[in-house]
C-alpha cells in the first residue's frame, strides 16, 4: 500500500492498528512479529511504500536527480 503508516487505514480493509513503544503506528503483522520475537521494534523497522516514494520525491525536489526522469527502475530500486 502507498499509506506513510497504517494509523489511517480502515481495520475493516487492513486489521487492527499495533502502535509501538515509539507512537509508530503500523499493522496488526509488525505486531505479531514484536510479540513472537520477544523485540521492542520502533517506526523506523516498518517500511512502507508510501515512505520510500516519499523519500524519493524528496530527493527530486532538492534536484538530487539533476533533472533526470524520476522512475521506480533505477531510482528505487537501487
């Protein structure tokens, strides 16, 4: 999905909201994850979509690409 996190996705769509130590709001997975391995996880061990093509049209904006046509292949992926 391109949500930066899962705090406003519908629990109907997605399941419950797990909200970390941190505030991170991520999906009911991450949670599952933290309580089965025993770990304090933090919003920084979730990654979105929407975070990486936040990241990137960042980049574009501060003219990190020089000019060039921001696409998925190279841009994200390397």
């Amino acid at each position: 999905y391109l949500n930066s996190d899962a705090g406003t996705m519908s629990p109907f769509e997605h399941g419950e909201v797990f909200v970390l130590d941190d505030g991170g709001e991520v999906d009911l997975d991450l949670g599952n994850y933290e309580r089965f391995l025993d770990l304090n996880l933090a919003r920084d061990n979730n990654l979105t979509t929407g975070k990486i093509y936040s990241k990137v049209l960042e980049a574009e904006r501060r003219g990190d690409y020089l000019g060039k046509t921001v696409q998925v292949i190279p841009h994200i992926t390397d």
